[in-house]
C-alpha cells in the first residue's frame, strides 16, 4: 500500500525564530498591525511504501528524527493518509 506523508517541522517554541520575526515585522511595516508571532517552518509531502500503516509510519518518524528535522532545534509532527 502507498501512504502520503505531510510533514510539519518547527523551531522549538523556547528558541528564538529570525525568520519569523523577520516576516512579522515585515507584515506589521506592511499595515497588518493585528499580527504577532509568526513562526517559520517546513512543510515535506513524501509517499511511503508499506504494508501497514504502522510500518509507514515507523519509516516516517525515522525519516524525520535522522535526517530531515533536527532535534536540537525542532520539533516535527506528521500525518498519514492512504492514496
């Protein structure tokens, strides 16, 4: 069976985010004074082959904890759905 992945991946809540700060202060400079605290992280899609759901998911948690997120720095949640 195929699974598709959506991956979310962001910077840990405790640590400072440049990116998003940059991007918030641009939004308020731009007249969207109501916001505040934007967060900038990643989006992946991936399609996983396997023969349940559990060993998709095994694959993509291992995927994200070795080598697409880091751990120091962020945190990632993900989704399965069948396709």
């Amino acid at each position: 069976m195929k699974y598709k992945a959506n991956i979310q991946i962001m910077p840990q809540a405790a640590l400072l985010d440049p990116q998003g700060k940059a991007v918030t202060q641009g939004l308020q400079q731009m007249g969207y004074t109501s916001i505040e605290q934007v967060r900038v992280g990643k989006n992946i899609t991936m399609e996983v082959e396997s023969d349940t759901e559990a060993g998709a998911t095994a694959i993509v948690d291992e995927s994200c904890k070795k080598l697409l997120a880091n751990l120091i720095m962020e945190t990632y949640s993900f989704s399965l759905t069948l396709i």
